[in-house]
C-alpha cells in the first residue's frame, strides 16, 4: 500500500471512530498553506464526511488570505461545508 492509500485509509478510520462515538463528522484544518492543501485533497478523495475550517490570524499574507477565500469558495459550491 502507497502512502496516499494509507493517508486514506486512517482518515477513513478516524471518521468512523467520529461518526460512531461523537455522531460528528471529522473537521479538516485549513491553514492555506500547501501541507493543508494535501491534506484536504486527501479528505476529499478518501470519501468522508468532513467540515473544513480556518482561523484566520490576521498574521498571514494578503496571498495566504487570498487562497484560502478562493479554496472556501469553490468547496462551499461544491456543497461542503466550511468555518471561517
């Protein structure tokens, strides 16, 4: 098994141990940088329910901010659900 097949595989591990104990959904957090972009494509392609969210510092750079908008944007389209 590849180490994306086994990123996979626990998300989807975790979200059961989620769902069953705490009836949630696992929340992805988002920081906009490229190691949260991985793990969020993870996310998706693993299948789960998840919620997506962000604290926004106000130390990050206008670049960062910008990303993360455009990201949000295009996941709330799509019918996820994302905290800013």
């Amino acid at each position: 098994m590849d180490l994306e097949q086994k990123a996979i595989e626990r998300i989807k591990t975790a979200s059961e141990m989620s769902l069953e104990y705490y009836k949630q959904p696992l929340i992805c957090t988002y920081s906009g940088g490229k190691d949260s972009d991985v793990l969020l494509e993870l996310f998706k392609r693993s299948g789960v329910p998840f919620e997506v969210q962000h604290s926004h510092t106000t130390a990050d750079a206008p670049q960062t901010v910008w990303h993360v908008r455009d990201n949000f944007k295009k996941l709330e389209e799509g019918g996820d659900k994302v905290q800013y």
